[in-house]
C-alpha cells in the first residue's frame, strides 16, 4: 500500500522492469511524469510520517532526493537498459 499522493511500489516495480525501448512514447511520458510527481510527493512528506514500506520504497528507487541514483537504476545500468543515463 502506498501513502496518499504516492506512487505504489508494484507501480514503480512494474514500470522499472520493462526496458524503455519497448514502451510507447505515451507510456515513457507518463512514466516520467509519475516518478516526477511521487519524487515532489516524498520530498514534501516528513519521514516520520511515512509508512515502513514507502521507506522501503523510496530508498529502493532513489526518491531520497539525494542525486545518488536508486538501485533500480544501477541494477537497470548494470543490465544495460536504462536510457535515462542523460538525467543524471
């Protein structure tokens, strides 16, 4: 279960697992869109006031907002299918 205005982690899960190339431009966006949004969403809750899982959560995709990159992102780097390498 997510927080409100969060992004749930089977959400995050399943956009992180399909590579970018084979998504739609609709979908990138939309995707791009989200993370923005939950990335705003995490950095406006306190900690404290966030459930166990969406700490959990936000230290597996990076919405620390620390510019460390998420493990997501390097197991993503790691395979070779992560096209946002621009963003970082």
């Amino acid at each position: 279960m997510s927080d409100m205005g969060r992004q749930s982690l089977g959400d995050k899960a399943g956009a992180a697992l399909k590579p970018d190339s084979q998504k739609s431009y609709l979908e990138q966006g939309t995707d791009m869109l989200k993370g923005k949004a939950d990335s705003a969403a995490s950095t406006a809750q306190p900690e404290s006031q966030k459930s166990f899982g969406q700490q959990i959560g936000d230290a597996v995709s990076g919405n620390q907002n620390q510019n460390s990159g998420s493990m997501m992102d390097k197991a993503k780097d790691a395979l070779g299918i992560n096209n946002n390498q621009a963003t970082r």
